[in-house]
C-alpha cells in the first residue's frame, strides 16, 4: 500500500505542450547530428528559431531558447577557435566548444524527457 502513496502521478501534457515537445525533440536531434556534420547543426537552429513561436507559453518554452542559445555561442566561439587554429590554441577552443554543446544538449535531452523546462 505504501508503494501506492509514493508513487509519483504526473498530469498528462496538454496538446500544445506535447506538439512543443515533440518539435523540441526534433531540434535537439538535428544538433546531435550537427555535431558531427555542421549542416543540421544549422537545421537544427533554424527549426527552433521557427518553432519557438509556437511553443510560447508551454512547459518547453525555454529549451527553443536552448538550443538557439547553444547554436548562436557555438558558431562564435568556433569562428574565434577557427581563426586561432594558426596558434594551435585553436584548436582547444574548439574542443572545448564541441564539449560545452554537448554537455548543453545532453542537458536538455534529460530534462525534456522527464518533462521538465530547461531553466
């Protein structure tokens, strides 16, 4: 019987927080790809740039801004990695960016599957 009181009932996600689910999954699948093509790191960006508006006021609102977030400081931060890759510091810096990404989607991938905002 106490099994039954500590188990955790969670309510069910309303159709917008589904759908915002679902395109959040998406965007962080395309990112998982761009970390090794570049191509659908972009795609992956896009997405949640279009998508986001959709999501507004949903439980999964701020993983759109996650991803462009994560999107936006990658490409910077690999744009300084690139051009300081004549220094061989470079190439640490882009290292380190490749491992910031992942850990940010890693991040985001464990809290919207247990349905929970990025923040």
């Amino acid at each position: 019987m106490s099994e039954m009181q500590n188990a955790v009932t969670e309510a069910p996600l309303s159709a917008s927080d589904e759908a915002a689910k679902t395109s959040a999954l998406i965007g962080y699948g395309l990112m998982i790809l761009g970390l090794f093509t570049g191509l659908f790191w972009i795609v992956g960006a896009i997405w949640a740039m279009v998508k986001k508006a959709d999501a507004a006021g949903t439980l999964f609102e701020d993983h759109y801004s996650n991803i462009i977030k994560t999107f936006w400081w990658g490409f910077g931060l690999s744009i300084i990695g690139f051009v300081l890759a004549f220094v061989i510091i470079g190439y640490f810096v882009l290292l380190g960016v490749w491992i910031w990404s992942i850990y940010r989607i890693i991040k985001g991938l464990a809290k919207i599957t247990s349905n929970k905002s990025y923040y």
